[in-house]
C-alpha cells in the first residue's frame, strides 16, 4: 500500500468516520435512513467516498438474498458498513452499486469555517475603507 489520498467532500453537512473524521459523504446523498445494520439503525447513501471495499459475499438480509462488500475506512480500517454490489430481488434492485453507513460508526459535521471567515473579515473590511 501506498500514500494514502483523502478527499474532501464540500458540502453543509458531511459525515465523517467517527473515529478518525475522514470525510465520507454528504448528507445530501442519503437516499434513506431507515435501514438496519450491526450495530442498529443504518443509512442508505448514493456515493460515499474514502472507502475500501473488502471480498463480496453473499448475505441474506431481512430484505432478501444480496451480494454486499463490507466497506473500511481508508484511514483507520474501521469497518463503517457495505456496498451493495448486487440484489436479486427486482424491488431491492435499486440498492445495486449503494453504500450503507452504520450510524453507530459515523458523525455528522457541519461546515463552518466558511460562515467564521466571513464574520472575522468583515469588520476589518469596513475599518480599512473609513
Ligand atoms: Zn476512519
């Protein structure tokens, strides 16, 4: 394994690894939250980035027979879910090729920094034109 590269997902509300707080994904891309993982209630995400995919496997979960991939974060290994990389049934068809997230193994952030910035120049703007 080489350098590891992390990408920053630019958004309002991301979440993040709650261990080591690499990006995952924007909140944006929820599809659902009303899934079950291991470890409770899961949400169901379109793209999630920083992860890697371990070996397929079936599984049968309570919605049917799938082929899933658990996913690791690419910083600190954690296991924070799995992709869904097929489905045999029709109706969970549209899973295929999404990721779920264990609620238990993400945070949420809020993007800030933007908002502190522009509180912080400002005043010293204003003074700087008197
Ligand atoms: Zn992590």
């Amino acid at each position: 394994m080489g350098r590891i590269f992390l990408e920053y997902v630019s958004c309002e509300v991301v979440h993040v690894c709650s261990l080591c707080r690499t990006h995952l994904a924007d909140h944006d891309s929820i599809i659902s939250k009303a899934f079950q993982g291991r470890h409770g209630r899961a949400y169901l995400f379109s793209d999630v980035v920083n992860v890697s995919t371990g070996p397929r496997e079936n599984r049968l979960l309570l919605t049917g027979l799938h082929v899933v991939a658990d996913i690791y974060c690419n910083k600190c290994e954690t296991r924070l879910g799995w992709k869904y990389v097929e489905a045999f049934e029709e109706t969970q068809k549209y899973k295929e090729g999404k990721f779920i997230l264990e609620k238990a193994m993400i945070a949420k952030e809020e993007e800030r920094q933007n908002f502190d910035t522009f509180v912080e120049i400002l005043p010293s703007t204003l003074t700087a034109a008197a």
